[in-house]
C-alpha cells in the first residue's frame, strides 16, 4: 500500500507543476513577455493546454461565466492542493498504522 500512495502523490505532483507551468505561461503571454508566434511557446502552450483541458472543462461548465477571467485552474489547483493534503492526512491507511 506504500507504493500505492507514492504512486498518487508522484501523480498529483506532476499534475501540480503542470498547472504551475500552465499559469506561469499564460501570465507570459498576456503580459506580451512571450509571443504566441514563436513556434516553442506555442507548441508548449497547445500542449499544456491539451494535457489540462480535460481538467478544465467540467469546472467551467459548473462556474458562472466571468468573461476573460477564467476561474477554472484555480479551482482545479485548489482542489488538487486538498486532495493532496487528504492523501497526506490520511497516509497512515496507505502505511497500516
């Protein structure tokens, strides 16, 4: 049961530092620091936003339209932030203790 819960915190830390990556890019390229029509930042950015689209969707369909404020990542990373501390909280069922 150890490997199981390392196994889901590894998950849940890799899906965190997408998210970070996700949003650190977006502010780049609103802010204009980072250029849409460069070839890199945009095949990271259509890859990052293809890996957390599936993430995205059922939460924007829940919130309320807020126009170009999009809310759906942090609520996504606000709920992987508790699910992670739930994993940890509860990690003595994952040890046998």
């Amino acid at each position: 049961m150890t490997t199981l819960y390392q196994a889901l915190m590894l998950i849940l830390d890799v899906i965190w530092f997408i998210m970070i990556a996700h949003i650190i890019l977006s502010w780049l390229i609103s802010f204009q620091v980072l250029n849409m029509r460069q070839p890199v930042v945009a095949q990271i950015w259509d890859g990052l936003s293809r890996l957390l689209e599936p993430v995205y969707a059922p939460i924007r369909r829940i919130l309320p339209n807020t126009g170009p404020l999009d809310l759906a990542p942090l609520v996504a990373f606000i709920a992987l932030i508790i699910l992670q501390q739930a994993l940890r909280n509860n990690a003595g069922f994952f040890y046998g203790y």
